[in-house]
C-alpha cells in the first residue's frame, strides 16, 4: 500500500527510498558487549551518544507519601472517639457536672519495615572502553547512576501494592463487595461505576462507624480509587467519566490503575481476584525515616572502580480508622 506520504517523499527525493533511507540505522543496534574482541574504531566518528538508563515506574501509591521524619524509626497514628453532651443545669449535683465524658483514644504504630540497599559498581576499564570522549563518559555514567533511581521506584511500586492490597485488615462486611459480573462481562461496566458511587460517594460521603475496622465514626471528605488495569477500556471509562462529572461529586476523589494487585488475605468466601479500592485519603500512609535516602561513594583503587550506594527506610502504614472499601471479581463458579 502507498499512502500519499509515499507519494510526497519519491516526488521530492527522486534519488532516495525511504526504505534504505533508514537502513543504516541498523548498523550497529543490535550490537552488544561480550567477551569477544571489540574493534573501537567502529565508533571512531560518533559525535554524540544518548544513552539511556531503565524507564522510571511512577506509582499511583506515591500520594499517600508523608513528609520525613525528623527523628525515630516509628510514627504514630490515632482518633479520639466521640463524647455526647448533657442538659445544661448549673443546679446539678457535683457529680453530674464533673462527671465528664472521657474520649477513648484508639492508636496505630508503624515501624520501619522497609529497609533496602542498592549497590552499583562502575569500573573505569568497562566504561572508558565504549566512549570516546568526556562528554559520553558523562552520558553513561548518568545512565548507569539512573539505575539505581529506577530500582528505588519499582521496588516502592511492588512493596505498596502488596502491603496496601495484600490484606483487608480485619475489614468488616460492609467493607467488602464481590460483583457479579466479571471485567470481560457485558454488565461490568455498570456494576462497577455504581459500586464506586455508592462506596465512595455514598456511604464514605456520610459518618459511618460501618466501613472501617476500628468503629470509629468516620466521614470521608476525600477518596482515591485505584482498579486494576483490566478495568480501563472505552465502555467503563466514559461511563465512569459521565456518571463521576466534578459537577456532580460530593466527595472529591481520584481513580488510578495499577497492572496487578496481590491476592488479599480475608478476602471474601467463593470472592475472586480483587479488582480494586476505594480509600479514604487519610487510611494509607508512607512514612519516611531519618535520612530517608541517602547514597555513598566508595572508591575501590585496588579494582580500579567506583561502588555507589543507595539506601532508603520507609514505613508502611493502613490505619483501622479510616474508610476502605474492597472491591472483588465473582468467584470461578458464579
């Protein structure tokens, strides 16, 4: 087939084909370093490298990051539960009007529990060896270095998703909702935008002690959603944009997608893959320490290399407090 662009290009440029125009682009790309004997003068005449390190995971978990630590390897969370008031009677006896109501007061204590440690040697032999000039020494070490940056991401990305979605947490019935149609369903589309609705709109939207574990009256003024990625395609997608227009919220959210969740501990009896959450903004936290990444250079002049290391603590924390809702595929047989 030709298009008109075909057309456009042999009209201009008689004298080339757009075929071998760009065949000498593979001369060397599929080349890569081995044990064999390398010929540098193939690369005698490279003006400019652009070398590229491992693309960066973004995490839909990040939002949830709080701000570091000053001190100590803990943070606390806690609510103060709801006192009731009493007839005014300035006449009351003493022990009616200094018989007060005292505030129970129920806490969650995250400690460190994520501690990890990237190491990545550089030797000057390996490197200096495909790069010509400085400025290319530049480009592959920032290369090199973007490693350890994309390893720090993944390995928050992997660690949220498992911690956050690996466990209902003692949710309570309310909590959890299975569907009863699945994601290749014709009828998901409308389950699932009316089961957000009425988690994170309706129920969340007013003061419950329903939706979380701890009992606690808890009115959510602020929500995210994260679905699993088998959820987003054209049908639900303007459904959910229709029915979840700004206009028509009463408790702001977000949606997010993540490519896969852990299988949850408690989840529902004959319930199937968890599809997604609905959160209070305040239930999920990520707390980082002291410090919280730091990296260090050592230099090795015995084997002529430079060992960087990235280290980084966090806290993972999911308070009982706050409003979670659990939503789950129907199980293999319904």
């Amino acid at each position: 087939m030709t298009t008109n662009t075909d057309a456009q290009f042999a009209a201009r440029f008689p004298d080339l084909v757009a075929n071998t125009f760009v065949a000498n682009q593979a001369a060397l790309a599929d080349w890569t370093p081995s044990s064999n004997g390398f010929n540098s003068g193939m690369l005698s005449d490279i003006g400019r490298a652009m070398i590229y390190g491992p693309d960066v995971q973004e995490s839909f978990y990040s939002r949830f990051m709080q701000s570091p630590l000053s001190r100590g390897d803990s943070v606390l969370s806690a609510r103060f539960s709801e006192v009731t008031s009493g007839a005014y009677n300035p006449l009351a006896n003493q022990s009616v009007l200094f018989g007060a109501n005292r505030p129970s007061m129920i806490s969650n204590v995250a400690k460190k529990n994520l501690s990890r440690q990237i190491a990545v040697e550089v030797n000057d032999y390996w490197i200096k060896q495909f790069c010509q000039t400085e400025e290319m020494i530049g480009d592959a070490m920032a290369a090199i270095m973007s490693v350890s940056g994309v390893c720090y991401r993944d390995d928050m990305w992997v660690a949220a998703k498992e911690y956050f979605g690996g466990s209902t947490r003692s949710a309570k019935a309310g909590q959890l909702v299975t569907l009863t149609n699945d994601v290749d369903d014709n009828g998901f589309a409308a389950e699932m935008v009316e089961t957000l609705w009425d988690l994170g709109q309706n129920k969340f939207g007013y003061k419950s002690a329903l939706y979380n574990p701890a009992g606690y009256n808890t009115k959510s003024n602020r929500t995210h959603i994260v679905l699993k990625k088998g959820a987003e395609f054209p049908a639900f997608k303007k459904l959910y944009a229709d029915t979840f227009n700004p206009e028509f919220l009463r408790v702001d959210q977000t949606i997010d997608y993540v490519d896969d969740f852990p299988t949850p501990a408690g989840a529902p009896e004959g319930a199937g893959e968890l599809l997604g959450m609905v959160v209070d903004s305040r239930a999920w936290k990520i707390t980082p320490m002291p410090d919280t990444l730091t990296t260090e250079a050592f230099r090795n002049p015995a084997r002529k290399s430079t060992a960087y290391f990235t280290t980084y603590e966090y806290a993972f924390q999911a308070d009982p407090f706050f409003n979670i809702g659990y939503i789950f595929a129907p199980g293999a047989g319904a």
